[in-house]
C-alpha cells in the first residue's frame, strides 16, 4: 500500500490501489478492525476513481462538441 494521498492518485494508481484493497479482502486474513479500515479505503478509493473517469468522459465531450459531433451515449437495445 501506497502513502500517497488518494486525492493526488491518478486513475491507474487509484485502480491499482483499489485492485490491492480487494484482493486483501478477498483473502480474508486480516483483523476485523483491519478489514473495516481497508474497506473504508476502498470506497474512497472507487469515489476518486468514479470522479476522475468522470472528468475523462467530460473532456471527450467537450472535444467532440467542439468537433461537431455527437455527444453523450445512449444504450444500444437488443445489441
């Protein structure tokens, strides 16, 4: 585990952190007071990726606005 603050992660350190997290977990050797602290880490750490692919989807938008086209997805049904 890494000492960097999450909030200065990028996406890929934040993923490969949140990655640890869950296979820690999933391991199941860790102390219950452990397993709570890992599991509040976790959620932090999915926030702060949720809003950085969040921003990445926002600058695409913006980028393909600016280029006259479509913005936004819409679901493909029945594909």
């Amino acid at each position: 585990m890494t000492d960097k603050p999450i909030e200065k992660m990028t996406f890929e350190e934040g993923m490969a952190a949140l990655e640890a997290v869950v296979s820690q977990l999933e391991k199941g050797e860790v102390a219950l007071e452990q397993s709570i602290a890992l599991y509040e880490r976790g959620a932090k750490l999915k926030a702060h990726c949720a809003a950085k692919l969040a921003e990445a989807e926002a600058k695409v938008e913006l980028i393909r606005a600016a280029e006259g086209k479509a913005i936004g997805t819409t679901p493909a049904e029945g594909l």
